[in-house]
C-alpha cells in the first residue's frame, strides 16, 4: 500500500462520521451546545472543513508551486453562501461565543454539501502525493518546521477529533447516528 492510499483512506472515514452526523439533523440539533459558548455541531463540521480546506491547499501550494485549485471555500463560492460574520480566511481558531452561535442558521445540507466538496478536492491531492513528498517542508514559521506528513497526520488528527465530538453532541442532543430517536 502507498502512503496516498493511506492517507486517502484515513481522510474518507472523516468524511464517515460527518455524514453520520448530518443525516436527518434538525436545525435545533445541529445548533446544539452543551453550555452556551460552547462548540455546536454545525461549528465543529464546519471548522473540520475550513481547516482541511485551508491547510490542504497552503500545503499543496508548496509541494505543487501552485497547480493545487484555490480553497473550495473562496473557489466554490461558500464564503458568500455561508454568509457568516468572519474574516474570509477564518478556519475557526481563536473563535468566540459569537462566532460559534454564528453557525447555528447554517443548514445540514450547505455543511455537508461544503465538507463533501473540501473532501473531493483533499482526495485529489492525496492521491497524487508521493511516499518523497511526505518530507519536504510545508510550513516554515515552526520551529521546527513542518513537514507535509506531519501537516497531514495534524490535520486528520484535528478532523476525527471534532468529528468524533459531532457524534458525541448528536448523541447528546438525542439523535442517535442511525438518525432515529432514542430512548428519554
């Protein structure tokens, strides 16, 4: 197995557990938060999104010089259909209450229709990666600087983690992933 079809692999079970997540959610189920303040699963599916958009394509800029598509999210036209309250460039870091609750008008089907564009795109890249692109630098303002395979290990790490979260809120929020009630 090459390291691409790995990494594809490990990127489509993110995708998994988003549509999990987003099939047959409510808008009150999606706007969902434990605590005010904190993350809903419309910000957490959308931030998983905004940071495999925006570091995929940074990091493939680098190893491409630039044949990598833009972002999907200035590209496909999501920054305007989301018409959300940030800076274009915001991934989430760094966000407050405002920001969060700000995803709560989002609808299921633009989060999914945008991650599954972002995943598109991510699997295109990955699969022209090869096992001597993994070493080269992506992101020299760390020290030390990073590496392609750990920009993509960081990167997965972050989107099953919030995934998983997703899940855990929907869980929650009373809504089991088969899409069916539970039990009060």
């Amino acid at each position: 197995m090459k390291s691409s079809e790995l990494l594809t692999d490990a990127f489509g079970r993110v995708g998994e557990v988003v549509h999990a997540v987003l099939v047959d959610i409510t808008p009150e189920q999606l706007a969902y938060q434990v605590k005010p303040g904190s993350n809903s699963i419309a910000w957490l599916v959308w931030h998983l999104s905004r940071v495999i958009d925006d570091h995929l394509a940074a990091a493939s800029e680098r190893i491409s010089g630039s044949a990598y598509p833009s972002q999907v999210w200035k590209a496909g036209g999501y920054l305007e259909r989301f018409s959300l309250p940030f800076q274009p460039d915001a991934t989430g870091y760094g966000q407050g209450a405002g920001e969060v609750a700000a995803l709560g008008s989002v609808p299921a089907l633009l989060l999914l229709e945008y991650y599954d564009a972002v995943s598109r795109q991510a699997i295109e890249f990955l699969d022209g990666v090869r096992d001597e692109d993994l070493g080269r630098i992506v992101d020299s303002s760390w020290n030390p600087p990073v590496t392609l395979a750990v920009r993509l290990v960081s990167v997965l790490s972050d989107a099953l983690q919030h995934a998983g979260q997703a899940a855990f809120l929907r869980g929650i929020a009373g809504l089991s992933l088969t899409g069916s009630e539970t039990a009060g």
